[in-house]
C-alpha cells in the first residue's frame, strides 16, 4: 500500500524526501534568505567604499571566496587522507603476505638441542646467532650452475665460513665473531681436528642428516667459545651469488688487482663494484692472499659490511622490487632452526648504523702441520677470555659484587671432568704455589664439557677469588658442593698464573704472538683490502 501524504492534491507521491531540503527557487525560505544575503553583499560593499554591483555575475565576495576556499582545502585534504589509508593498507597487506610467503618458504633444520649446552649462560639475555657457509649447492639451479661455470656434484658440506654473531639484549651494538676454518679443535667424539670438519662429522655418523651436523658444529663452537648458542642460520655460498645480484652489487676497494684460477676472481686494483659471479669469487679467494684463510675472513667480513650498508639504505628497504629480489634470494640460499622468526630478527637490526656492528676474529698463534693437515693454532682458554670480553661480561661475572679475599683464606676441591690424565694433580699443584689451600683432589663422577667454578650460597668472593686464575671459567652457585670446587673440563681450561709451572698462558708463550682481525666496523670504507 502506498501512502499518499501532502496538501491533498495527490502531488506527495512525486514529491523528494521531507527531509532533503529543496532547492533555493522551490524554497520560499532560500528566497528570503537569498534577499537578504544580496542587502548583506550591497551593505558590505558600501561600508568597504566597493560598489556591489561592480562584481562579476556569479562572482562570490572574498569572504564567501576565502569560504570556498577552505571548503576545497578540506575536501582536498580528506581525498589525499583517503588515498594515504588506502595505500597503507595496500602496502601493508603487501608487506604482511610477502612477509608470510617469506617466512613460509625457509628451510628448517633442528640445529639447537641435544648435549653440550653450557650449565650457565654467560651473556643472560644477550642472543647469540651461528651463521655458517658452505659450498652446499642442493637449492642451485640448472641456470645457475652454468652461470657459475660448475656442476652440481662439485661442492661441499664443509663450513668455510663461520661467525657468531652477538646481539645484546639492549639492542646497542653487535659483534660478529669469526672462526677461522682451519682451527684446530677438540670436536666431540672426533677428537682433535679443523673446525670446518664437525659438520659433515656430525652428518656422517648420522646417515647424512644435516641436522646432526649442525648440532654438532653449534657443540664444538659452544665449547670452543663458553658461549650458548641461541639460533642457527646456514647460508650456501650460492647465497652471495644470489643477493649480490638482488641488491645490484656492492663496491669493494682491492689494494692489488686479482686474477686467481680456483676462485675464478678477474678483479683490477681499486674499486669495483661487484655481483655475481666476482662476489662469489671475492669472498672465496684465499689462494694468493698473504695471510691465506684469515684474509678470506677479512674479505667475508668486508663484504659483509658492504652488503649490510646497501640493503639498509633506502634504496632497497623503499623500493618493492628490489625487496622483492632481496626476499626470494635469502629464503632461497638459507635454512634457519626451528624457532628463530626472520622478523624479530630484522627488527633487531631496524636500530643498528653501520657504525654499531662490529667484526672480530677469534685470536690464532700462526699455524703447523699435523695428521689433519696444515692447521690454524688456537687456544681454547685465550678463545674463551677474548669472546668474554667481547660479550662485555667479566670471567667472572657470576658471582656479584663480591670483593675476592686471600687465596689461603679458604679451602676448595679440584676435581677432573677432563679426559687429560692428571689434570686435577697438576692444577692442585699450581693453586698451592698461588697460596691456596686444598682440598679434595680426585677425578669427578663423569665428564664435563666446559670447566666450571662451583660455589655454595656465600661464597662468591672466594669463588671470585679463584676465577681470576682461571681465565673463562664459568662460576656456578649450587646446592650440590659444601666449598669452592673446581671442575675441570674437556674444554682444556688450567690454572693461568706468572709462577705456575702448568700455567697454560706459559705454554702459549713458546707460540707466535696471537693476532686477530679485531674492531672493524660496518661502516668503515676508505681503506683497500688484499
């Protein structure tokens, strides 16, 4: 049924809304109201000594045209807000499934778990990320392949290239410390080898399975460094072929050209701007280099650094393409453990300049020919103190505020968890030339892979009094010792003191003096590199 309202003549059923108003020549109101705002318009033409008349038909007087004025300003400023929340919302929901499809596509391997995990965290909170490269060439393609010249069966799981990288809790400035690959070391259950050798190790004795391999390796480097390591990342070194093309190339400054048939460099002196291919063979050259593998490190970090400026300049975060690019090359050529997400990871890094990451290399005592091979001398003890004071803690940064006390002041047990016959003896021995009084001197119930100062609740001081003989040694306060005991561990730590016929810092005298690659940082670009 339809209604017919209005004035009786039928006409409502055509007539618009009662509530929309009509137009000024239908209104009886808009015309009133039209006559008054002409005698407004002549009264305030008059007043301003302007004729009203004199305007233009249709033209609007300047405090109606400052109205019009405003009115489009603000229609203008609605429309350019409008366009903004759309292309936020755009950008975003771009970003999030492009995050997603990202994350979705990395390779997992169950890196972090198993045994040797240090009985206390030296760095709290601080995280701490293995990177590892190999010559792992499974994710390379056909096309690939050609381009670089190689077949698929020529590569290889050891890892050449081995860093960790420290990232502190209060998001200031990162470490990144590297291993050299020939670093002669006890891997466990292997005995004493090169480094780059526990990852195909733990592989082998796992039917191929790379994520023993990689358990293996964060063990060896976890006992090397008395670090605990909180996330693996492997990248292949396909990895640098690929995101130096993404990002178009990063410069690097040689101070001599190089032309080197193994790695296939053909690069001049001075500045080049490389990708592909010559990146590949940039960071892999050690033939030819003066200092060998340690400048091979030299030249990783370097490239690194380079990298790290190019992908955090806005020419790559701002443009979508090359992100793009960037995204597909990384989730291509690395695998990540199961729990570390790519995107905390990045907002980790959001704060960091290129002046805040910093590149270290553990120090080394020159090298020497064994049953493995011509390899890199280190010592784990040094290895130990040096990353300690890398992570900004102290040795013995485990037991407070405590004041040490005299040596002869109290009594503690030395006990062997170490497969070194003798140990506990020897080092009983070199604490009573330093004052102390002993104990129990004896072998411990089982091994332990790290050296560890036991002390019950009240004796942090003269645990710290002990730790500062024993360079990297992890305190432990525990219910289970009645006094101070020191636990000796695989990890070779011994008493370290200027009189001490055991002092391992006395062993290392008759070594070369150690060098390392220490305090470069992201940002530094003016000096050429071998």
């Amino acid at each position: 049924m339809v209604s017919h309202e209005g004035d009786g003549d039928g006409a409502g059923r055509n007539q618009p809304n009662p509530g929309a108003p009509l137009p000024p020549e239908l209104d009886p109101r808009g015309r009133r109201r039209a006559k008054r705002d002409q005698a407004g318009r002549a009264t305030t033409g008059q007043a301003s000594g302007r004729v009203a008349r004199d305007q233009p038909v249709g033209s609007s007087s300047p405090l109606t045209a400052r109205h019009d004025v405003k009115r489009g300003v603000g229609i203008g400023v609605r429309t350019v807000t409008a366009v903004l929340a759309v292309a936020i919302v755009v950008v975003s929901g771009w970003a999030w499934l492009t995050y997603h499809d990202f994350k979705s596509k990395i390779p997992r391997v169950n890196a972090i778990g198993g045994s040797g995990k240090p009985t206390t965290d030296l760095d709290g909170k601080d995280q701490n990320l293995l990177v590892v490269g190999n010559d792992d060439r499974d994710t390379a393609t056909d096309a690939e392949l050609r381009q670089l010249g190689t077949t698929r069966d020529g590569g290889s799981y050891n890892t050449d290239t081995m860093m960790v990288m420290h990232l502190p809790a209060n998001g200031e400035k990162a470490t990144v410390i590297s291993f050299p690959r020939d670093s002669y070391v006890a891997i466990p259950g292997h005995g004493t080898a090169k480094l780059n050798s526990a990852y195909v190790d733990g592989m082998v004795d796992h039917n191929g399975n790379k994520a023993y391999g990689a358990r293996l390796l964060v063990q060896t480097i976890q006992n090397l460094t008395g670090l605990t390591i909180d996330h693996f990342v492997q990248v292949d070194l396909l990895g640098f072929y690929r995101i130096s093309n993404a990002i178009g190339g990063v410069q690097v400054n040689l101070c001599q050209a190089q032309h080197e048939a193994n790695s296939g460099i053909d690069l001049p002196k001075g500045v080049s701007t490389v990708k592909g291919t010559q990146a590949l063979a940039f960071v892999r050259q050690r033939y030819g280099l003066p200092n060998g593998d340690l400048d091979r490190i030299k030249r990783q970090q370097y490239f690194l650094s380079a990298a790290f400026r190019k992908v955090s300049s806005a020419g790559v975060l701002l443009n979508v393409f090359k992100l793009q690019k960037l995204l597909k090359a990384v989730s291509s050529s690395l695998q990540m453990d199961n729990s570390l997400d790519p995107l905390k990871l990045a907002e980790q890094f959001q704060a960091l300049t290129a002046g805040n990451l910093i590149f270290k290399t553990i120090p080394t005592h020159g090298t020497q020919d064994t049953d493995a091979g011509n390899v890199v001398v280190v010592e784990p003890a040094e290895v130990k103190q040096f990353v300690t004071q890398v992570v900004g803690s102290s040795a013995n940064s485990g037991f407070g505020s405590a004041k040490t006390v005299s040596p002869g002041s109290f009594t503690l047990d030395v006990l062997n968890g170490s497969t070194a016959d003798g140990a506990a003896s020897r080092n009983a021995d070199a604490l009573r030339q330093l004052g102390f009084r002993l104990g129990v001197v004896d072998t411990a119930k089982g091994r332990s892979a790290t050296t560890v100062i036991e002390y019950p609740d009240g004796m942090q001081a003269q645990a710290k009094t002990l730790a500062a003989h024993i360079p990297g040694a992890q305190g432990k306060q525990t219910d289970s010792v009645k006094r101070v005991t020191l636990l000796l561990g695989t990890d070779g730590l011994q008493v370290s003191a200027a009189n001490s016929t055991h002092s391992f810092v006395q062993r290392a005298v008759t070594t070369p003096t150690p060098t390392s690659s220490n305090g470069m940082t992201a940002a530094d670009t003016g000096a050429c590199i071998n």
